[in-house]
C-alpha cells in the first residue's frame, strides 16, 4: 500500500510520530506522500519526511484555499524552495510532486482569478521539472479541465479525493491523469460505487487525506495510512478482484506516478 495523499506534519501526528509511523509500516504501507499547502508548513514537511527517509516523501505548493492577496509572494517563496532543491548535475529533486494545488470555490470566490493564475503557474513548474502535480479540484471542476488541458499531454498529476461524475473521471484519465481514491468511496450514501468500476485500475492510486477523510468504520476519527485497507476492501468488491491485486495495481501506479 502506498498513501499519495496524508499531512502527516500536522501537529496532532508529531507528539507521537515514531509511534504512528510505525503502525503504519506493521500494516503494510510502504510510502506515504506528504503535500505542501503555503509557504508556512514548508519547513514543517520537509522536517518531518527528512525523519524518515525513503518512506515519507515531500511535494511542495500553495493550496488554493491559503490563496489571499499575498499569492505571488507566497509562491516567489515556494520556487524557491523548489529550485533550491534540484539537484542540477544529476537532474533529481528532493520533492516528489508539486502540490496540493488547484482551485476551489466552495466557501470562497473572491479569488478566483487569483486561484486559476497561481495553478497555471504552478502547472508550469510541475511541467518545467517534470514532477506529477497533486490537484484539488472543488465546486470548480469546468474551470479546472479547462485549465489541466492547456499543459496536457505534458502534465502528468493525480486528482486528489475523486469523487466525481463518471464522465468528468474519463475525461481526467483520458489526460494521462490519476484519480485518488481514499475513504470517501466506503461511506454509505457515496455514488462513486456507482461508476468507478468503469475507470480502468492503472488509472488509480489510493490515498487518505489524514488527518481528515477517514474510512468506514473510523469515520469520525483521525485518520491513518494503514486504513488504506478498507479502500481496498471496497475497491475489490467494485472491480471483483482479489484485494491483494488492487494493492499491487495501485502501488505500482504511485510508483509510477511519483517515480520512487
């Protein structure tokens, strides 16, 4: 299993972090993708992967709700920090993703210009140094394709907590993009079960959202990678497959994906 979606700086995990991480690598979860959302946890990410080492991997970006009038300082900062960390000679970074980037219109839309310029841009770097982009997408779905399809083919990227419509799921893949599949799909009213089956597996990559998101029969609670298990579940019974092919199909489309 591997998590491609957990925010494992977040304070409520650091007091007993050895502790947690361990559980996780008992269950079977073999990497776990922690995103940047702004200039401030950038430090607090990259401290927390650095304890822990070809397990715990960074990506970088400003999430589109932390998106106010201080943008572009916020992303001056960030490519900083993102070219600071390309290894020039051997063509490698010490970040594996751009994001959690996007746009979102939930709560707010004072920004919405602001939004969709600050995810071109950071597109444009996912492209420049050819790493996958982590994308959340919400109430905003026609302005966001439209957007993704000015860098396609060239981006490749992952939709992050899919739980869309199967029509706006084949147009994602169709654009060599993954769909993040995490706690949503065993919750009880979920229409995802619906149509997914129809999504090939090689187009999928599975994910948590900790803290947030957890599955049934944790909902509620705090989330954690190893509960991975219960997408699996649930996959395998939407697909028909055994679960120990949904987790290899899975591991190694993140593997793939963020080319460990």
């Amino acid at each position: 299993m591997i998590d491609t979606h957990a925010h494992i700086d977040d304070p409520q995990y650091q007091d007993h972090l050895d502790d947690f991480i361990r559980l996780q690598q008992q269950a079977g979860v073999e990497a776990i993708i922690v995103p940047g959302v702004d200039e401030t946890n950038i430090d607090a990410v990259w401290q927390t992967c650095q304890q822990y080492p070809n397990y715990l991997y960074p990506a970088i970006g400003l999430h589109p709700e932390n998106i106010r009038e201080d943008w572009q300082t916020q992303l001056a900062t960030i490519h900083s920090k993102l070219s600071a960390a390309f290894n020039f000679q051997l063509s490698t970074f010490n970040y594996y993703a751009i994001g959690e980037i996007g746009l979102d219109y939930h709560f707010d839309t004072t920004y919405k210009a602001e939004q969709q310029a600050a995810l071109r841009k950071q597109l444009h770097w996912a492209v420049q140094y050819d790493l996958p982009a982590i994308l959340h997408v919400r109430d905003a779905t026609e302005d966001a394709l439209a957007v993704l399809k000015e860098f396609t083919p060239s981006l490749r990227g992952v939709m992050h907590c899919w739980s869309g419509s199967e029509e706006v799921a084949r147009e994602i893949v169709n654009m060599g993009l993954y769909l993040g599949i995490g706690g949503i799909i065993t919750f009880k009213n979920c229409k995802l079960r619906e149509h997914l089956g129809s999504i090939p597996l090689e187009r999928l990559v599975l994910e948590t959202d900790a803290p947030y998101m957890a599955p049934v029969p944790h909902r509620g609670e705090r989330n954690e990678s190893r509960w991975i298990a219960y997408v699996i579940d649930e996959l395998s019974r939407i697909y028909g497959v055994a679960p120990a092919e949904i987790d290899r199909v899975t591991t190694q489309n993140a593997k793939t994906l963020f080319r460990f």
